[in-house]
C-alpha cells in the first residue's frame, strides 16, 4: 500500500489521474490495449476532469464501471451510466470499447453480459473510490468477502444511501434506489493497479477505519490493504483523523 496526501481536492485530482494515466500507458506499452475501470462518485470529479487532458491513447483503451443502481434509467440525473458519459467519455477521444451496466434491463442479463466482458482478459488498471460506510463500488458492509462471481445484485444500507442524498443525486431519502448492481469484492482484487481517490472530509473516517483496522467484511475498504499495488490518494480533509 502507498498513500499521499494533497493539499486539496483539485491538487488530489491531478496526482491520481498523472499516476493513472502513467498505468494506463505502461499497459498499452506492454500488451497493445489497456482494461480500465472507473468510479462514479462526486469524490472522482477531480481525477476524471484531470485524467480527460492526459496524453492518452484512448482508442486502445476498454472501459468497465463498477456500479448501477437497478431500475434507474440513464436520464435520470444519478444514473452512472449518464455521469461517465457527460463527465469522461464526451470529453476524449473515442474509446477502444465501454461496457456500461445497464440497470433497466434483467439484472441476471446484465451481469451475464457484463461478467463475460471483464473476464475475456485482466483489468489493468482499476479506479476505486471509498464511501462515506467504506464500501468499494456498492459493497456495503458487510461485504461478501466470498463470492467468486464478477458482479452481483446488492441491497444498499442506509448510510450508503444517506451518502447519495448527501451528495445531491436525489431530492429525498426515499427516492435513492435500494438495489444496485455492483462489481464484487473478488473483481474488484483481480485488477493488477488500484488506484482510489478519496478526498473530503466526510471519508475521515471510513480513512481511519480503512487503515486502522485489519481486513474485514465490516469495513470493506480494509481488503485493498491486501492488495499488492494500491495506491490511496488523501486531502488534508480525508486523511484529518490520521
């Protein structure tokens, strides 16, 4: 594990994406392409908008995404699936391929589809962001530790939707959906580089537990720990209780 602390926010930002665009390189440099996963969270604003200027060649590059609430269709305002679009991929070049989680068609036909995809080859390089519950993708606690399977339907706990509300996605508690579709724990430790930025203050915590506790499906965070290349991008405001 390496962990660096920015400044702020925006100085966060720049850091992850010049080291995730640098990963991103060296696997079109070693293997001709590069399979890449990407966060959606308001914590990834600031990688992604840096990460859209790095000298890349995005068309040799795959994009799968982590999460999709169920039922939400994509013009809705906290649709996934819509903020990769308008926030990173209308702002490159034309990407090799994206493998979106569509979340209003058959949940069982969508993993199919989407487990296939991520299992033809290796995911080289993975951005991970860390809830305010310390969940990866919608692996909220307590997380399935076990599953060998690539995604799977999730029930969200309160403090994971309280965070979407948080961070204005909906207009009430009870408009945030209660399932999702979610990459696993397992997918999520099968990507050769992880890279998670995790400013704000609201994570201080989820960072305290993250580091101070040993791995547990409790604290879902605690197994990138385990991970042999994760990188733990910080702001003075996240890492505050360090």
């Amino acid at each position: 594990m390496k962990k660096l602390i920015a400044q702020n926010a925006q100085e966060l930002g720049a850091l992850a994406s010049t080291h995730a665009a640098g990963s991103i390189n060296k696997a079109i440099l070693t293997n001709g392409s590069c399979r890449l996963v990407l966060s959606t969270a308001a914590s990834q604003f600031e990688t992604l908008s840096n990460l859209q200027r790095e000298d890349i060649d995005w068309s040799k590059v795959e994009v799968f995404h982590l999460d999709e609430y169920i039922g939400l269709p994509e013009n809705h305002g906290a649709s996934f699936v819509r903020y990769l679009k308008e926030r990173f991929l209308d702002g490159i070049d034309p990407v090799k391929a994206v493998y979106f989680i569509d979340g209003t068609v058959s949940p069982d036909e969508t993993i199919a589809k989407v487990s296939a995809e991520i299992r033809r080859a290796p995911i080289d390089v993975a951005l991970v962001g860390i809830g305010e519950n310390a969940h990866i993708a919608f692996n909220d606690p307590p997380a399935d530790f076990d599953t060998k399977e690539a995604y799977k339907i999730v029930l969200l706990d309160e403090a994971c939707r309280r965070q979407q509300l948080g961070e204005g996605w909906f207009p009430a508690l009870e408009d945030v959906p209660k399932t999702a579709i979610s990459m696993t724990i397992y997918q999520i430790m099968q990507s050769t580089a992880i890279i998670s930025a995790v400013p704000h203050k609201q994570k201080a915590k989820a960072i305290f537990d993250t580091i101070n506790n040993e791995p547990s499906p409790d604290i879902p965070a605690t197994i990138l720990k385990t991970h042999p290349d994760w990188t733990l991008y910080l702001d003075t405001n996240s890492s505050s209780l360090l």
